[in-house]
C-alpha cells in the first residue's frame, strides 16, 4: 500500500455555546482535515485542530506547514513506515503539534483499515467503552448550576467545572453542585488561575465533597508550584498544560510533581507519541486521562480509540465536539448516558 495522494480541507466552526477559561473566552475554532488516498481503496483521515495557547500554533502557521511540508512529504510513502515519516515531519516541523497529531491520526486510520479492525483494537484493545466527563466552562453560581442539571439531564455522570478567576466563587459552584447532585462525579480545572496557596485553600475548603481530579491549578512557568501543590493537598493533582512532550512527562514523574497526567493528542503531537507519555506515567504509578481540545468528532473519535487501547488510561474528557457546529462527521462513536462507545467500523470509522 502506497500514498498516491494528499489533500487536506480547512473547516472553520463556530461554537453553539461560547466558553470562558481563566485566560481565553473561545466562541470559534479552526480544524484541518488531511486525506491520505492510497493504490488501493482505503484512505485515511486525520485532524488537526490547533490552538495558539496550548499547542502553540496558529490556524495560518498549519495551514502553511501543510502545504509546505504535508503535502510533498507523504506522497509515495508507504503508512506502514508511519514512525519515520512523523520522524521526519517533527524535524520539519518541531513546534507543531496538532499539525503531527493529524498526520500520525491519518496513517494510523490507514493501517487499521488495512487489518480491517478498529484503531483501538489495531493499537492494542484493552477496552471497548470510557465514560466521558462534560465541561462546564466559567460562568457565575446560578448559570452553572443551571447548565449542569442540562447536562445532567442528558445522563452525563461526570461534570468538569473551569475556573481559576475567583476562589470563592469556585467554592461556592462546587459545593452547591455537590449538594445539588450527590451522585455526580466532580472534577475542577484551575486552567492555571490559581497560585499556589489559593489552590491549597481551595482543596481545604472542598475537600469533604470528593473531588475526583484538580486539574492544572497553578502556572506552567516553575514545576515547583505545582509540586507543592501536589505535595500538600488530598486530592490527585493533574498535570495538562505543564505537560506537552515526552520530557516533559519524564521530568514531572521524575521529581514526583504530580498524582495525573492530560494526554490531549493535539498538545502532544499524536497517539504514537501519546504512547510513549502514558508508558512513562505508567512507569511512575500516575494515572492518565485522554483529554482534547476543540475539535470535531474525527479527532475525538481518535482520542477515543486511543483511550480505549491503554489499560493506565481510566479517564476520558472527550466532549470537545459538542458545541461544534456544523461538524461534517457524524457517526463515529456513540454518546450514551455519559459513556463513549466506538464505531466497530475499521479504522477511525469514517470512509468519506
């Protein structure tokens, strides 16, 4: 099997339901599409969904990597090569991450389809379904409460509330809704708002309603102040904008700085790579969860898969396609009572 030819299409989505986070309010988002066809009748499909804040791209700088560096490079390669054509694509590519994810998705989409099975099952196959917490971005008391008995309604079991602009607010949502909702899997992102005394007040002031995961309380800048973060609270500390390559996922292990880990393949350049970080979180007894950002359901279809290929991956945040609209691709997983559950279909179950 044989690459014959790339091409690629840019969707430009806006989002239902804009979101705020402590340091954006997102209402848009940009997503590219890479078609890989090949000298027989499968093709694969990746996305690439970048993000100036997290993964350090533009949608123009991808679009241009695309047509500069995509394009050429996969021509008449073979996918099966798939771990040296993203070795030679990071060497032209070094700070592009979501860009890589694509690529690495597309190849991967192309060699499951030729075993004819699912990706998850042609990476591994440890499970077959992940329930999926839905976030609720930053909004005051009564809007949250009052988005959270929608989603609740919609038999989500697992809600992710953002936050890190007002400590005392963020205490007050989270202990109204576990009062609220005693049954409700609750998680917090910090989203790097907090330092690191506001984070430890936080988790004091909240600890005796069960907080399952404090995400990312404290800046990226300085391992330290997660690390006393980590050190002095309860509850498992995760690690996702801190976290963006395989060092540094060796580095914060190593100097036990955390309890968790975000895997989100659009920061971390793909699920080849992704492997490698969760094989190192397993190596130092961390747990990992598959999150994402703002992409439409192919590249949620792939965080998925991945998810369900790694036995150290008991955690999904796998909602960014919900408020996409006008998503093209339907039908790739299916969403019930909270739960993910893939398409049997091969690969990352689209054909176009």
């Amino acid at each position: 099997m044989k690459i014959t030819r790339v091409s690629y299409e840019r969707l430009d989505l806006s989002l239902s339901v804009p979101y705020t986070i402590a340091y954006e309010t997102v209402s848009h988002a940009s997503n590219f599409i890479l078609k890989l066809e090949t000298d027989t009748s499968l093709v694969g499909y990746g996305c690439a969904a970048p993000d100036l804040e997290v993964t350090g791209e533009s949608a123009e700088m991808v679009e241009k990597s695309i047509q500069q560096h995509v394009l050429p490079l996969l021509k008449g390669h073979r996918p099966y090569m798939y771990p040296k054509i993203l070795e030679d694509l990071l060497l032209l590519c070094p700070e592009q991450s979501s860009l890589l994810a694509m690529v690495d998705m597309a190849l991967l989409d192309l060699m499951a389809k030729k075993t004819d099975v699912p990706l998850y099952q042609f990476l591994g196959g440890y499970r077959n379904s992940i329930a999926t917490s839905i976030t609720i971005g930053i909004m005051d008391l009564e809007k949250t409460l009052a988005t959270a008995k929608e989603y609740i309604d919609r038999d989500f079991g697992i809600l992710k509330i953002k936050g890190g602009l007002d400590l005392e607010e963020d205490i007050a949502k989270m202990i109204n809704l576990r009062e609220k909702y005693p049954g409700i899997g609750l998680r917090f992102d910090g989203n790097q708002g907090y330092s690191v005394e506001e984070s430890i007040a936080f988790v004091k002031a909240t600890e005796h309603i069960g907080i399952q995961i404090f995400e990312q309380p404290t800046k990226t800048k300085g391992d330290h102040q997660l690390g006393e973060v980590t050190h002095a609270v309860g509850i498992p500390v995760m690690a996702d904008e801190s976290l963006k390559t395989l060092d540094d996922a060796f580095r914060l292990a190593q100097n036990e700085q955390i309890d968790m880990i975000n895997i989100k393949l659009m920061k971390v350049g793909g699920i080849l790579e992704g492997m490698h970080i969760n094989s190192v979180a397993k190596s130092a007894g961390l747990e990992a969860m598959v999150g994402c950002l703002d992409e439409c359901a192919l590249g949620i279809s792939a965080g998925l898969h991945f998810a369900l290929s790694r036995p150290n991956i008991h955690f999904a945040d796998l909602d960014g396609h919900l408020d996409l609209q006008n998503d093209p691709f339907q039908g790739l997983f299916e969403l019930k009572k909270g739960i993910l559950y893939p398409s049997e279909t091969p690969g990352l179950g689209y054909n176009g």
